[in-house]
C-alpha cells in the first residue's frame, strides 16, 4: 500500500505576484492581470506537486492574500473600514481585524472560478481549503451577532453553501483550517466541533480539518515556548472531533511538542501526518521524515496515514518551500517501501 501524500495549504508566491515571505501581502498585480498572475502561480505549484509526486494537490492559496480574508472578502455584512484591533488566538497577537456590522450573507461564490482553473489543469486529486468558522470568529470582531457561537453558526452555513459548490465541480478534499481549536480547546470542545460539522454538513468528498499551533512566525514561536514540554491541549477536543463525521485531521508531528500518543484518540480518522516544519528552514531529509512516520505509525494505523507539512508555508522562502515538499514525498516513499 502507498502512503499518500498531500500539503497542508499555503505556499509561497512568486515575487512578482506579492511581496515574498511576509503574511498579509499587498498583491502586486491589479484587476483582469492579478487573476491571470495568481493562474499562473498556481499553475507553477500545480505542476510541481504533479511532478514531485504529491497525490492530493492544492492550488497553494495563490488567489488569496491571507487563508482567512482572502474568503472574507465577499462576504456582506462586514465592515472593512471599521478596523478594530483585537487579541486573537486567545490574545496570543494583536491584529487589525474587520469588524461584522450586519447581517452576513455570501454576495458571490468566493473560489469556483480559480477551482475550475485548476481542476482543468490537473488530473490528480485537488484538495481547496477555506478557514473553518471558529477561526474565522477568531480573526474578525463581532459588532453585530449576540455571541461568537452565534457568529460561528451564520460563517458555517454561508461555508457549507461555498463547500457543496466546490464539491460539485469535482474537487476530492475540502479542508477547513482551524488552528483557534487549540487556543480555545474548551470551546471547540463544547461548540466548535459542532458548528465545523454544519460548515461540512452534506459533502459526501473528503472532509478535513487542519488545527495547528501557527505558522512559523515570531508570536507563535514565542507562543510556543510557554507551552512546556509536553504540548496536551489537544487532549481537551479530540474525543469530540474523533465521533464527528469530518474525514481527517491535519496535524503538525514535526519538531512539534504533541506527544503522539495522543494520536491514539483520533482512531476514527484519517491523519494527515505533518513531517515537514514549517517553522524552520532546515530541510529535512528523507530518511528523517520516514523515522517521524515509522514513529507515528505505533499510533496510528498506516492505512490511515497522509504524509503531510505541519502547516502553510505562505511565509517560506519559494526554494525551500520546493525542497521540503521533494523530502516529504521522498520520506513518504521510503516508508512506504518499509510496511
Ligand atoms: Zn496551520
């Protein structure tokens, strides 16, 4: 049996496209041409996975200036001139965020049109991911709705609207990123897990949730260090998101202080296995991301494993971003010559 593989989303974009290894860039291109600019990026990331070897392909987020905004950006009912600066992931970094003034309702379908692009362009299986709701809540303020369950609840339906769409163009995974999971274990135990399930609710493709500890910048690096040595959080939320119908996790096993074991509590789901740091740009080799899966694989069931990158590489350098992506399917061969 082969191990699959798949990326978690991002990737970096050429430097003509936006300004390179930073969150948040301005695009560089405007109107008809940034489209045509961000099909070609995509078109690059495209056929490097299809030639690397990755199984499950993604478009990068090519079309987007950040995973969050770049779906927000269709969305009515938010007010992007009222900029409120707000504590996300549980105060972990201030950001300016837009804030929900009204009603919220999904004026237009936000990818389909960068989905066909890519699908006619690829034989492989195509994941798009888009932001799951509680992370949406978490990088957006609330001016309008009497609780962020509440707001949650309106973002996961106008998502399920969008995701039954891109089903029906023929994309294999949809995968919603939630990384505020593990700043908020308590509420994605008692309501997140749910309200993902509405967002997810009726697609018979491949469901996914990413949850994760953060890119690799500073605040989350400086985050990281007050977490101890042994990294539990997950221990709060995974029975509930082990008994929902979303397909697979993604998460980060690279360099990471979860201890695998608690893999043992995601039994029902497929894991995408992150052996590829994100946070450093040493890149791994293949017999070291072959150890990480073999170490994994005492958790996890094998047939249950995707070889996967801890998380986005938006903020990478563009060529070692490309190197890492050639260790993960060259690890991911190499163990699956040892099972
Ligand atoms: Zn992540």
């Amino acid at each position: 049996m082969k191990i699959k593989t798949t990326i978690a989303g991002s990737l970096p974009k050429p430097t003509w496209l936006a300004e390179p290894e930073k969150l948040w860039a301005e695009w560089k291109l405007k109107d008809s041409d940034l489209f045509k600019g961000q099909c070609e990026a995509a078109l690059h990331w495209i056929k490097f996975q299809e030639n690397t070897g990755v199984d499950i392909i993604s478009d990068g987020e090519q079309f987007r200036k950040h995973f969050v905004h770049g779906f927000l950006e269709s969305i009515q009912g938010i007010d992007w001139n009222k900029m409120t600066t707000m504590g996300i992931r549980n105060d972990r970094y201030d950001a300016e965020v837009p804030t929900v003034v009204n009603e919220l309702k999904r004026l237009e379908k936000v990818h389909s049109k960068s989905t066909e692009f890519c699908l006619k362009n690829t034989s492989n299986d195509f994941k798009i991911t888009l932001p799951g709701p509680m992370t949406i809540c978490d990088t957006i303020a609330n001016g309008f709705y009497s609780s962020r369950k509440e707001m949650a609840f309106e973002f996961a339906k106008i998502l399920n609207a969008e995701a039954l769409e891109l089903e029906k163009l023929g994309v294999h995974t949809i995968q919603f990123d939630e990384p505020a999971f593990n700043a908020f274990t308590k509420e994605a135990s008692e309501w997140g897990v749910e309200i993902l399930e509405v967002a997810a609710s009726g697609l018979k493709c491949k469901t996914a949730v990413h949850i994760c500890y953060g890119y690799g910048i500073k605040q989350n690096i400086d985050w990281k260090k007050t977490l101890g040595n042994e990294w539990k959080q997950y221990e709060d939320f995974f029975p509930t998101l082990n008994n929902s119908s979303i397909n697979q996790v993604s998460l980060e096993c690279a360099n990471s202080r979860v201890p695998l074991d608690v893999l043992k509590m995601l039994s029902n789901k497929e894991i995408l296995v992150g052996v590829i740091d994100v946070a450093n740009l040493k890149i791994e080799t293949p017999s070291e991301v072959c150890k990480l899966l073999e170490k994994v694989s005492a958790y996890v069931d094998y047939k249950n494993i995707i070889a996967c990158t801890n998380c986005g590489m938006a903020p990478m350098p563009f060529n070692i971003a490309e190197e890492k992506i050639k260790s993960l399917v060259a690890g991911a061969n190499l163990f699956t010559k040892s099972i």
